[in-house]
C-alpha cells in the first residue's frame, strides 16, 4: 500500500469518527428537546439552551473537521487549497475551544445544581427526623406537650 493510499484511508476513518460524533451529538440534542417538551427534563430551561448551543457548536465542529479532511486537503504545491483548508481547520479548532469552554460552565453548573439537591436533601431529612423523634416521644410520653410550631402541634400543619 502506498503512502498516499494510506493517508487517504486515514483521512476517511477520521472523517467517518467524526460524522459518527456528529450523528452521537444531533441525537443527543434531539433526545434533550423531546424530553424538555414532554416535561421530563431536570435541566432548567437555561442550562437547556446552553446544552443545545453546544451541541449546535460541537456539530458544526464535527462536520467543518469531516469536510475540511475529506473535500479540502491540499496536494502538494496548491498554495489556494491549503489555505481554504487551513480557513476551515483553524475555524474549526476555535470552535473547539469555544465547545469545551461551554462544557465547562455546563459541568459547573451541574455542580451547582447538585449542591443545591444535596442541601435540601439534607434539610428535609433534619426535618423529617425531628418529626419522627417528636412522634416518637409523643408516643412514649403522651403527657408531654409538644413545643409550638412542632410537626406534632396541630397549628403547625
């Protein structure tokens, strides 16, 4: 097999990974929009259309790469193709860095959402153990009242 020959089955594979991220990506996105629509996301609507800039941006990524190997690679000497080829390359690496500066604020923002769950995963389970304690103590010592504003006291539900 020549150099060349392997080179150009190189740039098919590449381009076929990238079609094949880029087809992972439009379904992704797809699947996102449907489950939003039928009420089913725990994305707030904000951090949903930031997931779906991104996937746009990664999409358009995808295919400038799959294109720029398959339809613009340059041979040797042809100064106009390497540029128009260099153009889409160099757009494409920086929408590369905009996608993981994107990916980067969604994962924090999962974070933050996260601590927020965990915050208030924490203070219902306080709550709901003074309630079993206060249940508890009222079963034990009936003669006992509970305190104003308990779970037990009937002003409080």
């Amino acid at each position: 097999m020549s150099s060349s020959a392997s080179m150009s089955t190189a740039r098919g594979i590449f381009a076929l990974v990238c079609c094949i991220g880029l087809i992972a990506v439009a379904a992704g996105a797809l699947l996102e929009m449907r489950r939003a629509r039928r009420g089913d996301s725990i994305l707030p609507p904000r951090q949903l259309r930031l997931r779906l800039i991104s996937s746009l941006i990664w999409a358009i990524t995808l295919g400038s790469l799959a294109y720029g190997v398959l339809f613009l690679w340059p041979e040797r000497g042809d100064l106009v193709q390497a540029r128009r080829f260099l153009g889409v390359i160099s757009g494409a690496m920086m929408l590369i860095v905009i996608g993981l500066f994107l990916l980067a604020y969604d994962i924090w923002l999962v974070g933050q959402a996260r601590r927020l769950q965990q915050a208030h995963l924490e203070r219902n389970k306080s709550e709901l153990a003074r309630a079993e304690i206060e249940r508890v103590r009222q079963e034990r010592h009936p003669e006992i009242e509970s305190p104003p504003g308990s779970p037990m006291d009937g002003a409080a539900s």
